[in-house]
C-alpha cells in the first residue's frame, strides 16, 4: 500500500544521511517516477524533505527532524518474531548480541503490540542450522571483521582455486556470507571492489592505516550485481555420465543444491542406468566428486577425464594386487592348517 511506502520512504531518509532517486526506487522495488511522486507527496504532508543537485545529488531530511512513525505493521512483527539466530552470528560472535537486541527492541514495542509479538513467535520458528553442517573454516574472520568495522586496511595473503598464493594490501570494506560461505569485499584502491572467498584467505594482518570508503559504495547492490556478473561467466565443464540409481542418489548428496531437476529430467534406460549431463564447473571438481561417489558411473566424456579416473582406478589396482595375493595366500595357508588339525576332545 501507498501509506506503508511513505512510511518505509520517510524512515530511509531517516537512517541515512542523503540517498538518490535511483537507490530510493531499488530499494523500495518501485520506478524513479514512483519515487518522485511519493516525495512530493511527504512535502505537501509537512515532512522537511529537499532534493539537490550536481556531483552531490541526492534526497535529504531536513537536519535534525524526526518521525515519530516507529510503529510496527503485522506482517513486520511476524517477520520480527521469525529472526533466527543462524552460524554466521556465532562466526562473528554476536549470537547473544542478536538475543539481547531483540529483547530490547521487543520491550520497546508499545503495549498493544506487544501480545501481537509472542503471538507470532509462538506459531513461526525458523532454525538456520543443517542436520549435517560442513561449514567452511575462516580462520581470519575475526582479523577481516575488525578491520572492516574499523576501515582499516589488510595485508591479505589468497590462494585461488588452483592453490596459487598471492599477498596484497586491500581496503577490505564488508563480510558477505552466502549460504554458508564467507567473502570478503575488497579493493586494492586501484580498482573496482573484488570478492575474495573468506576460505582461501591464508593470512590477514591489520594495518596502521585506514582508508576511505568510496561515497557511492552501497553494498546490497554491489553484490547483487555482482552474483549476477559471476553467474554470467562462470566456468563450464560438463560431464556426460551414465549413472547407477545408486550413483545418482551418492551425486544428488555430494551436489544437494545443483543439477537437481536435470537428474530427474533424465530417462531411465531398459538397463535401469541414467545418462545425465552435469555441469562441474572445473575439471578439478569433477575428479573430486566423482572419486567421492566410488562407484556405479561411467564417464562417457570429455576423454581428459575419463582418462585421468581410468589412470587413478588402474593405480589403484595394482597398489592393491600383492596385498590381495598375499591376503588369498592365507587364506588357504590357514584353510590347509585347519583340515590338519587334530579334533579337540
């Protein structure tokens, strides 16, 4: 509704110094136009808003003015009632800071509001762990989280993909986490901002120095943005495969949250095997998963790979042939010794 859009428009403005159109229409997820209407709209309503322009463009309060429109809607006090405290507060440590905000932002809540708030958290859990958590280690998370709370800059040592250490000094400017992953955000001050995955970071040390965050750096678009441009680009290897039911259930667990409809889409043969094609991105996280499901597939193509599994499997069996000639050797060693022992009495 119009009148809930004023009120989100108003305590935007409130919490951040000057914004323009544009992010104002992102945020709100409505056209500039929208945005221009609902202003004209605040001002003939008497809230102090202006508009500048030039280099420093942007839509400002008046300074020092403050609604007093802080109440909550329904929906707001069951999304409230919701908040979960999910591992990336425990990373941070700030499980118990979350607790203890939003006792305080519920004994803020006035009277008649406050039986709304139990209501709905009596009746909506959520719980952000897995049944089988393999969150990735960050050593260096806590380093990253001070210098990026405090605008520092980090002497910041990264291995890529292929394992190749580089070390570099960035202005390291916020901590995503998507799923269960941290990044970390950073320029070098030369260039646009990079995503550096929190994992591979082998080394941070915190400088003397801070540094200043561009003025224009908004984070939530950055990232969206830049997810966008990653999904773009993002390296293909796929594999063809023909596939055990046994086979594709050991793949659907090692990749829960790709290729999922693509599995099922595929025929079953008269054989009872699957031919699927999947996409593994890198030829290195192919081999990997592919060694992980052990059995019941064969790689059809590329032949780079199908090449190198052959070559582990063969490996593999000959490391392994003494040890089971010299196992069979006993076995009959020991059935032998048995036909001629005498019976006990």
């Amino acid at each position: 509704m119009r009148a809930d859009r004023l009120v989100s428009l108003t305590l935007l403005l409130q919490t951040r110094p000057k914004m323009t159109a544009g992010e104002l229409a992102r945020e709100l997820e409505v056209s500039e136009r929208t945005i221009h209407r609902d202003l004209d709209a605040l001002s003939g309503a008497g809230v102090p808003v202006y508009a500048t322009r030039g280099a420093a463009s942007g839509v400002a309060l008046m300074e020092g003015w403050r609604t007093q429109l802080t109440g909550f809607t329904r929906a707001e006090l069951h999304a409230l009632a919701a908040v979960a405290a999910p591992g990336a507060l425990d990373d941070l440590g700030l499980t118990s800071a979350l607790r203890s905000g939003l006792v305080k932002m519920a004994a803020s809540l006035p009277a008649l509001q406050q039986p709304a708030l139990e209501y709905a958290r009596q009746r909506l859990h959520v719980d952000a762990s897995s049944w089988f958590p393999e969150r990735e280690a960050v050593p260096h998370l806590a380093t990253l989280r001070d210098a990026v709370w405090q605008d520092r800059r980090v002497s910041l040592t990264y291995r890529d993909f292929e394992g190749k250490p580089s070390r570099k000094v960035v202005d390291p400017y916020a901590l995503v986490i998507k799923a269960d992953r941290w990044y970390l955000v950073a320029s070098t001050g030369e260039d646009e901002p990079r995503v550096y995955r929190g994992s591979r970071v082998d080394g941070a040390r915190i400088r003397p120095e801070t540094f200043i965050r561009p003025a224009r750096f908004d984070l939530p678009a950055f990232w969206k943005a830049w997810c966008s441009r990653f999904a773009e680009k993002r390296a293909q290897y796929e594999v063809t495969l023909r596939l055990t039911p046994a086979a594709l259930e050991a793949l659907r667990k090692i990749r829960p949250r790709a290729e999922g409809s693509r599995l099922d889409a595929a025929p079953l043969a008269a054989d009872g095997l699957k031919t699927v094609v999947v996409d593994f991105e890198r030829e290195a996280i192919a081999f990997s998963q592919l060694c992980d499901v052990g059995s019941g597939f064969e790689v059809l193509a590329p032949e780079g790979l199908r090449t190198k599994l052959l070559k582990l499997a063969t490996g593999i069996l000959d490391s392994h042939e003494g040890t089971a000639s010299q196992s069979e050797s006993a076995r009959h060693t020991n059935a032998r010794s048995r036909e001629h022992r005498p019976l006990e009495s």
